[in-house]
C-alpha cells in the first residue's frame, strides 16, 4: 500500500512491527526481505515518485573542509533514492579491508568477511548479477586472459554493473501489492521520540514540506539514509539527549570517509588494440564488466599504504562514438531528443567510426574507442580521521531541521597511497608490454596542492562506525545503536573503513544480515 503523506487530513497514525527510513539500495532490501517473512514494515520516503527541486533542497549543506560535491549532487530525496540515479557497479570489499592494520590508525572491523560472505552472494542476487567470481571465474566467462603482471603487487579483477540499477523498478511493485507494507511518501523524519529511560524509541514524527504530519511507531526503527543524513539526523534529535542520539562519546559524525580519486597519468601503447582488448569494458548476456587493478594486501602491508585501484577511460577526439551511444541509448528508452536527427546524420557521414564500435559490440561482447589513449584514474580508500566528520551548521531548513556541515578532511596517507601505486602501475606496464604510463606533474613533485587534483565519488560512509565498544563505535557489531536496543543502521555509515570497492553491495550485504536478525526478533 503505498500513502501520500501530502494527500492526508490530519494526523496521520501508523503502526507496525518494522519502521524503515530511506527507500534507497539499503531500504528496499530490508523491506523486501521483511515482508517476505509476513513481517509488518512501515517504509518511511521524504520525497515522491518525481524529482522534485524543493525536498531536493532539504539536503543541502555547508561545507568547511575540503570541496565535497557528492553531499548534494549525489544525494537524491526521492523514491527509490540514489539509486535512480547511479550506474549499478558492484563489488565486495577485500578480505584484508576488515582487518586491522597497524599502519592504518582506526582500521579493523569487528566482523570479518568471511561472516559476509554469504550475505554477499545474497545482494548479488538483489542486484541481478551472476554469481561467478570477480576474476578467475569471469577470465573463463569472458574468454580473456590477465596480463603478465606480478600477481603479489597488482589483482587484475572486474567489477559487476547491475543490469537495473533503478531497483524501484524490479521491487516497487512487490511493496505496492503486499499487505504487509505501508510505503508513506512525502514523509520527512523531524522528530525521533525516546523512551522516557531512554533506551528506546518510541515513536518517530514525520512531516511533509506541506505541513501534513504523522507519528510512526514500531517495535524496531532501522534508519537507512545514507553516511551524511544519518549523523545528521542523530545529531539533531538533541531535546532527550543534548549531544544527540548514540552521541555519548562524541562519535556520531566523525571519521567521514568518501573514496578520493584521481587522474594520475595517460597510457602511450605501442599496441593501442591490445590495450582496448586488455582494460575496455566487457558485455555478455546483457551485463556489463569493467577491469579494475588493485594493490594487493602484500604491496599494501610492504608500501604502508591505504587500499587502491585503477580504471580505464578510454579518450579520443571523434564525436561520432558519444553520437553512436546517444542514439543506442535514446532508441533503448524509446526517447526522441531535439538533437538525436543531427546527431544522426553526423554518424552517417563518419561510418567507419561508427561501425567500428558496432562490430565490437555485438560480434566481441567489447566497448570499442576509435583512435583514442587510456586514461588512468585511481580510487583509493580514506584513512579513518575523526578530524573528517559531519556536524550541524548554524542553519536550518524549510522543516526547521538543523542543516549538515560536511567537513571533509584527507590525510597525506591518502597522497603516498596514490604516488606509491602510480609508479607501481608504471613498473608493471611497462615490464608487461602494455607500454609507458606518463604521469601528471603534480603525482610527480611535492606540492601542497595535490588535493586540487582529487575529487570525491560520491560515497558516503564511516559517520556511525561500527565497532563492539561503545567508547569507539556508534553501532555494534549487529548495526543496533549502543545504548538503543530498537534503533538500527542501514548505510554505509556504519563502514569503519571503505577499502576501494563501491559501497552499494557492501551496504546491501550488512542490511539482508540485518533483516535476517530482525526477522527472529520480531517473527
């Protein structure tokens, strides 16, 4: 049953076993696997079906550290959350990101992956990819071969895309149908009511940006809103308890961690062919694979290094392959865009480029650029700094909620990861004959200002670390909330740290873990 808040007279009282908040990646994996249980599930959205400028506003933030563009443009406040936006790349963390390691202050999981990995296999499934692995499995799959690279310094693996990276359109209509959810739209979280003890939540107000309110209760509250909006929804719940809910130890907020990232440097490739065949994207049975190269956890532990991987763009000068995608992409959604009939003619009078593609499309499962050079980017993992954190501003917004302050902060970790990797990735192309890697100057010289050259993936995580001692975590090792028994976290906020993986699987993972104890609680 799904229920405009907006559309309501009154106020509006809901009951169930279940309150989720956030109707994201992580939301509707709970909620699907609760009312597969005949579990009562209450799923709690601030916005509506469309994008809508005005509650995209209520996620607007002040920033005091470093430029931060992914707190707005990568947040959505609408069905189906950011996901209706993201690509769809899945992957798992390594083994070695749960582990503690010396070099690494704050590092260490109080789980390890091997108590995910099932889970793992399970959001796979969630996010409708196969179940080979991320690398020997797929060089058999995909009919290809690593280069010669040494195996204790780079991984050569692959990254998964979902082929309906929209997850509202697979299980909206499973919500909508059951009797065992209420999905309440136009619902803005603007009050979490404690227990008089303290030790529970009550109840939660809702608000719309129209005025029309609600009071939800539930045996359990499961918030699942994202690394950002989770510390400030803590924070700002500060009536009951002044520092804010989970806050005691002044940790909801800190050791803010996002993926930063940058471009290190260009490929010259005796062999551009072989380059394409070795690191362009991958297609079969409608799934996309894109290669990735990662420091292995030996060269990490040898170089004192945080997490790191490299991808591949591949650039070139010719219009004629964007006009090729536009079109392929336009005629998919059955779109007729103003410019698709130029674009059109533009790629009849450059053929070749345009077949070229085509032919490696379709006859070799290949992404083909015509006369283009590879890029090199790398994403590495951040340092665990409570220094990089989420606070409140001195503003609020047209709820009279207290607006985020993001003050995202990188350590020089983060640059000797970079510049140690980059000269590796040089070593090992060139000892591979893939070719010379020419690196920008500032991966070169010792600048102050190598942090002008990094930018952030929009991943937000690290702002409810889980950890088993309330003196050092916001969450336990089951995402509940020390000190809170019906309060839970469903985001990637609870990362204590990030590796160099996309968030999105890891996040699916932890929720479905969730679900499964929740359904015992409540079944």
């Amino acid at each position: 049953m799904i229920v405009d808040l907006e559309a309501t007279n009154g106020t509006l009282e809901l009951r169930s076993d279940l309150c989720v908040i956030g109707s994201g990646a992580a939301g509707l994996a709970i909620a699907s696997e609760m009312i597969q249980a005949q579990i009562n599930v209450t799923l709690v959205e601030s916005g509506g079906a469309e994008h809508e400028p005005p509650t995209q506003a209520l996620y607007d933030v002040a920033i005091s550290g470093l430029p931060h563009p992914g707190s707005t443009q990568g947040r959505f406040r609408i069905l189906g959350g950011s996901t209706t936006k993201w690509g769809g790349q899945t992957l798992p963390l390594m083994p070695s990101d749960f582990e503690r390691r010396e070099w690494v202050p704050n590092s260490g999981w109080p789980i390890s992956f091997e108590e995910l990995r099932a889970y793992y296999e399970r959001a796979g499934r969630f996010l409708l990819v196969d179940r080979f692995n991320f690398d020997t499995d797929l060089f058999a799959y995909l009919r290809t071969r690593p280069p010669s690279f040494d195996e204790e310094q780079l991984w050569y693996h692959f990254s998964k895309w979902s082929p309906k990276p929209n997850l509202r359109e697979h299980y909206l209509p499973g919500i909508h149908t059951s009797n065992r959810c209420t999905l309440l739209l136009h619902a803005n979280v603007t009050e979490i009511k404690l227990e008089e003890g303290r030790k529970r939540v009550a109840g939660i107000q809702v608000r719309s940006l129209k005025g029309h309110s609600a009071r939800v209760r539930a045996h359990a509250y499961v918030l699942c809103v994202g690394g950002i909006e989770t510390a400030r929804l803590l924070l700002a719940n500060n009536k009951q308890i002044p520092s804010g809910i989970g806050n005691e130890c002044d940790l909801v907020g800190r050791f803010f961690q996002d993926h930063p990232s940058a471009f290190v440097g260009w490929l010259n490739s005796p062999d551009p062919a072989r380059t394409q065949q070795l690191f362009n994207v991958f297609h079969k049975r409608g799934l996309k694979y894109s290669v990735r190269c990662t420091a292995t956890p030996k060269w990490q532990r040898n170089h004192k290094t945080l997490n790191v991987s490299m991808g591949a763009t591949f650039v070139g000068d010719d219009s004629t392959l964007q006009d090729v995608k536009d079109i392929y992409v336009a005629a998919r959604q059955g779109q007729l865009a103003p410019d698709l009939l130029r674009k059109l003619f533009r790629t009849m009078r450059h053929p070749a480029s345009a077949l070229l593609p085509a032919y490696h499309f379709v006859l070799r499962g290949r992404s083909f650029a015509p006369a283009s050079r590879m890029r090199i980017a790398l994403t590495s993992e951040q340092e665990p700094n409570p220094e990089s954190r989420i606070l409140l501003s001195d503003t609020t917004d047209a709820l009279g909620m207290t607006r985020a302050n993001v003050r995202w902060r990188l350590t020089d970790l983060t640059l000797h990861t970079i510049r140690q990797f980059a000269h590796t990735l040089c070593g090992e192309f060139r000892r591979a004959g893939i070719g010379e890697i020419a690196l920008e100057s500032w991966v070169l010289e010792d600048s102050s200002e190598w942090m002008n050259h990094i930018t952030d993936q929009y991943h937000h995580m690290g702002t409810t670390r889980m950890h088993d001692s309330p003196r050092q975590g916001v969450v336990d090792r089951n995402c509940q909330v020390h000190g809170v028994s019906n309060l839970f976290i469903g985001s990637s906020a609870v990362f204590p740290t990030s590796g160099h993986s996309n968030p999105t699987l890891t996040i699916i993972s932890l929720c479905i873990r969730l679900a499964d104890r929740l359904r015992q609680e409540l079944g």
